[in-house]
C-alpha cells in the first residue's frame, strides 16, 4: 500500500487549511499515494482557550468538506482529527474515509493531554471530553488501529489493536515542541517495535497561533522500528509504500508469544 502522510500548520479558518491540505492530496495523487494521512486538528486550530467555532456534526457543511477530499481525489482519507459536537459536547474525533467517500469509522480521543511544564501549562479537558472505546478500522483488507496525539503514550492501547490483529498503529498529532523533542520518536519507536506494527504519524508543524507552537517531524515506522520518513520542519508531504510482508517476516523472526 502507497500511502501519503501530510504535515501541516493549521490555523483556525478551516477554509485555508483545505486549500493546503487540497494541493498536499493532488501531489500525493500525483506520486501515487491510495491513502493519506492527516494529522491532528487539521480541519481547524484553535489557541486551546477555547474550542475552535467551526465544528463538525454529522453531514454537516464541515463534515461534508472533510469527506468530499477523499471523493474528489480517489484517495483513503484515514486518521485525521477534528472538533466534533456530539451530545452538546466537543470531542477530538479522528475521521476515516474509503476513496469513494464512504465512512469507515471514527475514534474519539481517549487520553486528554495534560501538562505542567516550567512556562507551560496545558489540559484539554478544558475543551475536550474524552471518548470511551478503541476503533479498529479496515482498508483493503488491512487493519489499523486508531489513536490520537496523547494516545501514544499509552501501550496497552497499542497492545490492544496489536492482538486485534492490527498492521498499522496511527497517531496523528499536534505535538508540543518541549515533549516533542523528548519523546516523539522515542515514543513511536517504542510503539512500532513492541508490537511489530507500522506506525503512522502525520503531525502539526510550526507557530499556529500566538499560544500553540507544535513539534512536526512526521513519520513513519516499519515494524522493526526503521524510520522509512520523517518529515521534519515545514508542511509538506511525503509518500512511501508499506510492504506488509515485512510484519510476518519480524513477527516470526522474533516470536512475542502473543
């Protein structure tokens, strides 16, 4: 499978982050990409004060925008997150889409990031309520195990999607720069190689706003924890193919007893 990951640094009108995301998914096209990989918040940045007012609801005009991208390019549209109303409530919900448009599925963050660091101090339930079930989600016949951002630093969830027979573990995020350089790769090298998954991570890049500043370096790993990209600084695009073979050949090489 050919896939695109897509950096970007959103902001919060939704209607500029579409035309970037837009000219990203034509070139990805271009080089033969049959699915994409957003990050997280792409639809809309907000500062984190408070949630972003453009916000999706079933078959909404904003749903809508998000689903036509997979329609109008012939393109899987998976792992991508945004502001999600349901039940009077916002969730950071991850939306996944077949090329024809067809839903496939969505997660709802689980773990909220919260953080005190020295100049720093973060905590999304102050705009988020936390979801309650893992997804699990399948395109051509793969299985991929959904998270989002914080998601990651929790390996019982990877464990979870990994005995669920998952083949890829996806994380797309908007990293802070202070915990981005000290645990991003570490983190989703962990992930990849304790349960011989790839794992994908399309990542926020840049200064959004004057509050939320975000790490990048977009990656993806193969199961034995090889960085196959790693996007680094700047929007921006990248395609690679994952040769499924490589899962069995690890996974019988170095046997988990799982």
């Amino acid at each position: 499978m050919k896939i695109a990951v897509v950096q970007l640094t959103s902001v919060l009108d939704y209607k500029i982050n579409l035309k970037s995301i837009r000219l990203f998914l034509k070139e990805a096209k271009d080089l033969g990409a049959e699915a994409a990989f957003l990050p997280e918040v792409f639809y809309s940045m907000s500062d984190g004060q408070t949630p972003t007012p453009f916000l999706i609801e079933e078959a909404n005009e904003h749903y809508k925008e998000i689903q036509n991208l997979a329609i109008d390019f012939g393109m899987a549209l998976i792992g991508g997150s945004a502001a999600t109303l349901l039940n009077g409530k916002v969730v950071n919900r991850a939306y996944n889409f077949d090329k024809f448009g067809k839903d496939l599925g969505h997660y709802d963050k689980i773990n909220l990031f919260s953080c005190d660091l020295p100049n720093k101090k973060i905590s999304e339930a102050k705009n988020y309520t936390a979801g309650t079930d893992y997804k699990l989600i399948e395109l051509d016949s793969h299985k991929i195990g959904l998270g989002i951002c914080f998601d990651m630093r929790f390996s019982e969830m990877g464990l979870h999607y990994r005995m669920e027979g998952a083949e890829i573990l996806t994380y797309p995020a908007a990293f802070t720069v202070p915990t981005g350089k000290a645990h991003w790769h570490t983190l989703l090298k962990a992930r990849a190689i304790e349960n011989q998954c790839f794992v994908v991570a399309a990542a926020q890049w840049g200064h959004h706003n004057e509050k939320i500043q975000t790490y990048g370096h977009s990656l993806v790993i193969d199961p034995w924890g090889d960085v196959l990209l790693d996007i680094a600084d700047g929007p921006g695009v990248g395609v690679v193919d994952l040769d499924f073979s490589k899962i069995d050949l690890i996974r019988h090489s170095v046997i988990m007893n799982r």
